[in-house]
C-alpha cells in the first residue's frame, strides 16, 4: 500500500492533473493514473492527448495510500456520475485513507457522501453543488480535513500538491519539492512561506 491513484476522465483540466502527479513523484511516490473511462487515450480541457496508466478496473484498492481527484467540470462530472467511482471513494474514505480533489473535483466526493462531516472548499462556481459537505470553506486555498484535502482550482494545484506531499512525506519531502521546483525562491520574493 505505497502507491497513490489519480483517477482521470475525458475533460480534466491539464495542470490539475499534471502537476499533483509531477510532485508526487519527485519525492518517490509510486503513482498510477487510472481512467475511468471506456478508453486509456484521453484528452485534457485544454485538448492535450495523454495516455493512462491503467483503466478503472485494474485497480486493487489495496495497493493504494490514497486517491486523488483533478478538476475540469467535464471529467469531474464524469466521475461524480460513475458510481463505480462514488464506491470506491467511499471504501477509501472507511479505511481513512488520504482524498484530494480540486477545482470541480469536490463534487464527486461530495456526491458520494463523504464530506457531510468535513470542511472543504472548490472552485467557486461549484459551491452551490457542494450541498453534502459539512462547511463549505470560502477563504482558503487549500483545505485539509481529516483524510481529506480539496482546493480551489488550477492556479493552486502546486499549493495541494505540496500538502498532499507534506501529509505522505512529512516536512522533508517539502523542502525537497520547494527546493526543486523554486518554490522557495517565490516565497522568499512574495514574503510568505506555504
């Protein structure tokens, strides 16, 4: 159980993808990207063609720590609607393993119940979908809960990526992500540390 799983669907915003799997694997976590749909070719919300690394139904849920869910509101709504996706959520969510979603993503853990009793955040124009959640954060970027982590959208994927590689690698992992990808030289010319 060292993997993590990001599940994909026709429509998923391309940074939003990319980037938590980018970090993630800088500092060594195993990753699988998995489609949920028919196909392993799929295309971005920005056209970009890539392919999975699995289809849904090779996932054994015991070989993952932890799932992550991109936005783009085509394959957010793909997932929320793929009740294959809602269960395995909710078996994830039993075994208190760690959940991120971003941007549009929210709504599918939304839809499958596991935020009655979290605070969690979206992109904004999504909030009025975010009806089961328990409170709906509006003045934070990046909001953890429990084993559950959301964010607001493509701008702040690198901020979520950072949290989820602080939740799995602790303060080490980090500093070897802010190091690699300068995010300390942004801190250090903003004045603010993430």
């Amino acid at each position: 159980m060292n993997k993590f799983l990001v599940l994909v669907a026709n429509g998923n915003e391309t940074i939003e993808i990319f980037t938590v799997v980018d970090y993630l694997r800088r500092i060594g976590v195993e990753l699988d990207i998995a489609s949920v749909e028919e196909s392993k070719e799929l295309k971005t919300s920005q056209d970009v063609s890539f392919k999975a690394d699995i289809s849904f139904s090779d996932i054994k849920e015991e070989d993952y720590m932890g799932v992550y869910i991109p936005g783009g509101t085509k394959g957010a709504y793909a997932m929320r609607d793929n009740e294959k996706v809602l269960d395995l959520l909710r078996s994830f969510n039993d075994e208190d393993k760690i959940i991120g979603a971003i941007c549009a993503g929210p709504v599918v853990l939304n839809k499958a119940g596991i935020l009655s009793d979290k605070k969690a955040t979206s992109f904004p124009d999504m909030k009025d979908e975010m009806d089961q959640t328990g409170e709906y954060v509006d003045n934070e970027i990046v909001v953890t809960d429990g084993n559950i982590t959301t964010g607001r959208g493509a701008a702040v994927t690198n901020y979520l990526a950072l949290r989820l590689a602080h939740i799995i690698g602790g303060d080490e992992a980090v500093a070897k992500l802010k190091h690699g990808t300068q995010h300390e030289a942004v801190e250090k010319y903003f004045g603010f540390e993430y």
